[in-house]
C-alpha cells in the first residue's frame, strides 16, 4: 500500500524554483527516500520534466562509492547536465558525501 504524501510533496512543489537546497529529515524509515525518489520524482514527471533531468543518487548503494568524493561528484554531475535547463538533484544519504556542505 502506498501512503499519499501530499503535505509534503506539496512542500517541495511550494518551494520548487526558490534556489534553496531542499534538505528532507526525519527519523530512520519514515518515508524520506521513498517520498522523494518515487513520490517526489513521479509529481515531476507528471509536471513534464524530462526523466534525464532527474538525477537520483543513492549514496548507501555500493556502486556509487566513488561518489564520495566531492570532486568525482561534482564533475559527474556536471557531466549529466547537458543543457541549461533545470535539473532536479536527488541524493539519497548526502552526509556520506566528504565535505557535502561545501559540494551543495
């Protein structure tokens, strides 16, 4: 059974465009990755944004151990951005990032 988020998807739509970094907390298994990787991702889709304009990173993931470090991050994501349109940034575990604070 999947929970409607609404209050908070509308939250994230509310603050869409403002230039903020949205930081989403909350206690372990609550809901935060699901809320944006699926919920979340799935409102912009509907909204028309192109599926290759969302970017989702899952930094608990084996495979994304490289993105560790923020230079490889960094240029990695530089890289997915092929024009000057607007991309939606999702990582999943952020704090695993060294220095995330200064990445973001």
């Amino acid at each position: 059974m999947i929970v409607n988020r609404s209050k908070y998807i509308d939250q994230l739509v509310r603050s869409k465009g403002n230039g903020l970094i949205k930081i989403v907390t909350g206690l372990r298994r609550s809901g935060k990755s699901f809320l944006l990787k699926k919920l979340f991702r799935q409102h912009l889709l509907d909204e028309g944004v192109a599926e290759d304009h969302i970017i989702i990173i899952d930094m608990e993931s084996r495979k994304n151990k490289n993105f560790k470090d923020p230079d490889f991050l960094l240029d990695w994501v530089e890289k997915e951005m092929k024009d000057d349109s607007i991309y939606y940034i999702i990582i999943d575990e952020v704090q695993e990032v060294n220095d995330f604070v200064e990445v973001l």
